[in-house]
C-alpha cells in the first residue's frame, strides 16, 4: 500500500483521566469510521492537570494509558500513537512517553521526550518541564508499519530543534510525527509554520496532533491539529476544538516531491 488516511485528533484533556480516555476512543471511533488507518493522540492525551497530581497517580496512569492504547489498537484494527503520557522515572520524576502501537496490539515504537520545555512567556506563564520530567537519552525511532509506510516519533517542543528531524528523515521516515499540548500564545505565531518547516526541508508528511482550549487554572493550548504533506502543504486543520485532522498519506506522492525536489541529496554534512 502506498496511499491511506491518517488522523490527528485534537482533544482537550484534563485531570480526570476516565474522562479523558473516553473523550479518546469517541475521537479514534469517528477517525476509524472516516476510514483511518493510522491514527495519532496528542500528547497529554491520559492527564493534563498539576505536576503534583500527575506524579501520584503516574504508576497507575501508566499501566493504564498503555492499555488503553492497545485495547483502542486491536479493538479499532488500527495503527494507533498515544503522543505522551506520564511514565515513572525515579524520585518525583517521569518520562513524557509516547508508544506507537500496531492493530494486533503489539508495540512498534516508543519514544521518551528528549527536550523540555521550560520557557518563561510574555503573557506571564511560566513552564519549567525539567522539574518533573526526565528527558529521554535515546534518539527517536523510525519504525517500518507493515502495510502503511515508514513513521518517525517525536513530541511537541522537539519541533524546535531541526536536527531531529534530519535524524528521522536520514532514517528513512516517511511521516513525521508531531503530538504536542502546544501553549495557546506561542502556538498563534509558531505552530503551523514550524511544523510546515519540518514537513518541507525533509520532505515528509507531517501527522500533528494537539491538545486544544483551557485545561484548568491558565493552561490554554492552541489547537490546529494538523496534516501537512511533503511540499509543505495543509491537507487538513481540525481547527479549535475537539475533533481530528483526516487526509491521505501518499509516499508514491512523497518519491516524486523528493525527486523534483533532492535537496536532502545535496547536503554536505561534512562541513558542518
């Protein structure tokens, strides 16, 4: 198969992960149901509530998002990415992870956050990732889905750092993955045109899921759940709320813009 829909669903999630589980499988049911093959989450999809919460609960929460991936997997018959949930990592510490899961409910893929964000914004919202979140020290990986195509991880903040996604793109992926719970006031200037970035200086499709809206005390994100194609184009925008982004995938469309366009061809990595 070279061609087949994918989905990038928007959600708003909350500290109250049974509503935020239910709020998923609604939105993985419609994807599947508009013909989706391949389906992603946002990250924050089980939780998005203060860190103190999110570390008592994080034993239990992560047993149960993986689960809850793999049960949607095999019971959806679809290729399904939780974009990041809370893993425990030591003392008041967890990963962000995100799992890439085939239909029969096998784990292809995961991923830990490598780059946290913590960034003092101009609207007074500070984040500091790093206080409760191990970053990761494994590059993403690039896994072969048997009947679709070639899928890279990463997750939200990464999208800032293009080596990255030279890094999958060199491994040969054909769909970026991008899940994010990007702010509401740096998602307004930034998203859709980093993301766009990202999906034409490697040539790939770029599949970005996203939280949207409030989540309690300031937190607001942006929304725009995305599908971009190879040349940089929007296939899809869920908008501002809850819902998903649906458009084909074509890596046969992928060859040809690599072939009018070789520019990864005609890097020089040995002067940088």
């Amino acid at each position: 198969m070279t061609s087949f829909l994918a989905a990038a669903i928007q959600l708003t999630s909350t500290a109250d992960p049974d509503a935020n589980f239910a709020a998923a499988e609604e939105q993985i049911d419609l994807a599947v149901r508009r013909g989706a093959e391949l389906v992603g989450l946002p990250e924050n999809f089980a939780f998005m509530g203060d860190d103190e919460h999110r570390l008592e609960i994080a034993p239990q929460l992560a047993e149960r998002a993986q689960q809850f991936l793999i049960t949607m997997a095999r019971r959806y018959q679809v290729t399904l990415l939780g974009g990041g949930y809370p893993v425990p990592a030591g003392e008041r510490l967890t990963s962000n992870r995100a799992e890439l899961v085939g239909k029969d409910g096998q784990i292809l893929a995961r991923y830990d956050k490598i780059h946290l964000f913590d960034v003092d914004l101009p609207d007074g919202n500070t984040y500091r990732e790093s206080a409760t979140v191990q970053p990761g020290d494994a590059l993403p990986p690039v896994v072969d889905v048997p009947g679709l195509c070639r899928v890279g991880l990463s997750i939200c903040y990464d999208v800032r750092f293009p080596e990255l996604y030279r890094h999958l793109a060199s491994a040969g992926a054909d769909v970026l993955f991008i899940p994010a719970a990007f702010t509401a006031f740096t998602g307004k200037d930034h998203w859709q045109v980093l993301l766009q970035a990202r999906a034409i200086e490697n040539t790939a499709y770029v599949l970005a899921p996203a939280q949207t809206g409030h989540h309690g005390g300031r937190r607001q994100t942006h929304g725009h759940a995305l599908v971009i194609d190879p040349w940089g184009t929007v296939l899809s925008d869920a908008g501002s709320a809850p819902g998903q982004a649906v458009a084909p995938v074509d890596v046969q469309h992928r060859q040809r813009i690599q072939a009018q366009m070789p520019s990864l061809q005609h890097r020089r990595p040995a002067l940088f």
